[in-house]
C-alpha cells in the first residue's frame, strides 16, 4: 500500500464526524520484517533532511499530537524520531498546568516552548487540550480563574478556536510550518491495550485508574474533537487523522507526512562566500 499523507488530511473548512474516518485500515506492510525495513527507510530520510532544516535555518517545524489515552502517542515520537539530532528536535509534554501557568493566558505555557528556526519541535499534548479536556471537564475552566463575564455558555470555546487559528496563522507567516496529528483510536482497542497495561507487569506503570474514568466521557470527547478539527484544520496547519488502531500504520502514515513537508520545503545548506572558501584554502595549507 503506497501512503498518500492527503488521504489523511482534514480539509480547511470541513464538518469531521469521527465515525466516518476509520480507526484501522489496509496493513501498509504485508509483514513485520517490511514494516521494519520501511520505518528504518523513513528514519534515515527524515534524519538526513533534518541536517538539512537545521543547517538551512530558515523555517522551523511544529509537530502536534492529540489523542485518546493508549492511542500510542509517545510510541509514535519514539519510533518516528529515533533518527533525529538531539540538537535539532525539542519534545514536551504537557499535562496538569502549574500554578504559575493558571496566571497566564491558555496559550501562555506552550507558547514558551515553540520551535527555534532550524528545529523541529514536538508537542505531546498542548494548547488544545484547553478545547478538549478543559470542554469535557468545564470544572478546570472555573479553576483557571478567568473573569466570569468573559465565561459565556459554549462561546469561550468558538473564541478559543479563534485564538488558536490566529497564532498558527501567525506562526506560519514567520516561517513555522505546523502538523497536527490525531491518533484516532477505537473505545475497543483502547480497553485492549488497557486490559494489556494490567496484564504485562512492564506495562502497569503506564495504566491509572482515572483512565478508566475518562472512558466514561468517550462521546464527549469525541464530540469535542470534531468540532476542534473542523474549526482549526487550516491549508496552512492543516489536521490529519490517523487510523491508530495499528501501532505500524499510524507510525508509517505519520513519518511520511512529516517526509512531505519537509520535502516541500525550500532548504539548502549555506553557500560559503568567496572570502570565506579562500580562508578555507588558506587555513587547509596550514594542516
């Protein structure tokens, strides 16, 4: 199966019903030893035109991921970046805020955190958590001790996704180019791999109680992220959902869509001036 990142695209301006995108779909690789071969391939690729990103130093690329719990999002990181320069690639998480973190804007802690020209930056979990859990448990919203008047019953979230919109918008004029991943897994396979996370002894430090709690919002979190994707899927940070049921697709599909962008992106390394190729020869006399 040859992967088209578009098949996975949200297009600007769509309605997304999560129940017409699958959560699985044709294995890309017809064996394990393929799959292997394949992501090793992909890794290479991206390590090399991650030199090249960082050496051009020009644009700087935001990697975003979203999901359910168990959908596999730090594998992904993991496996997909395993090629990438330490010095070029820049991972947070983002969880409960801080004290200090409430005093600000929603966008304020993560804000601090975008990528350099050069680098690629990974967020796992950020700003939009404050349309999705925060939507789902609009308790934490009082918490963040916002002006009550500024508190209108569901408009917050519509100017939240304005908000968004407007820093990516913002972002991308400046040279940041944005992918947002949703790993779309299925209330099944979740209670699969949590029912695994119990059962592999190496696997229960990863497994909460309150995971299991969350599953009781299931619909309301889905219906949180459709509404998210379809109001902040832009041409230029564009969303993709990704059948995450499959460790190995989800994986594949996204190392390829990040292999697009970079690819379409206008890099090269710097050119030395004439006086500097002469110091060059120069200094190359003297060894």
């Amino acid at each position: 199966m040859k992967i088209d990142s578009t098949d996975f695209l949200v297009p600007e301006g769509a309605t997304v019903c999560l129940d017409e995108w699958p959560t699985k779909v044709e294995p890309i690789c017809k064996s394990k030893k393929d799959y292997h071969h394949l992501l090793k391939r992909h890794v290479e690729e991206l390590s090399d035109l991650q030199r090249l990103h960082y050496a051009s130093d020009r644009y700087a690329l935001l990697l975003i991921f979203q999901a359910m719990d168990a959908a596999g999002k730090d594998g992904a990181i993991r496996h997909v970046m395993s090629g990438v320069n330490p010095q070029g690639c820049q991972v947070f998480s983002f969880k409960q805020p801080s004290a200090e973190e409430l005093e600000h804007d929603f966008l304020w802690r993560t804000t601090r955190h975008l990528p350099e020209r050069g680098r690629i930056g990974i967020f796992n979990r950020s700003y939009y958590e404050e349309v999705l859990i925060v939507r789902v448990h609009p308790e934490i919203l009082h918490r963040q001790r916002i002006p009550e008047d500024l508190i209108v019953k569901n408009a917050i979230w519509d100017e939240r996704y304005r908000s968004i919109v407007d820093l990516e918008a913002h972002l991308h004029r400046n040279g940041t180019r944005i992918l947002k991943f949703f790993l779309h897994l299925s209330k099944d396979e979740q209670a699969k791999r949590f029912r695994d996370r119990i059962d592999e002894p190496d696997k229960n430090w990863k497994f909460s109680f309150a995971d299991v709690k969350e599953r009781e919002h299931w619909d309301d979190y889905m219906k949180a992220y459709e509404d998210c994707l379809s109001a902040t899927s832009t041409e230029t940070a564009p969303w993709y959902v990704v059948p995450a049921d499959d460790k190995h697709n989800a994986r594949l599909i996204i190392s390829q869509t990040i292999l697009d962008a970079l690819n379409g992106l206008k890099m090269s390394y710097p050119q030395p001036s004439a006086a500097r190729l002469k110091e060059l020869k120069d200094i190359r006399k003297e060894l």
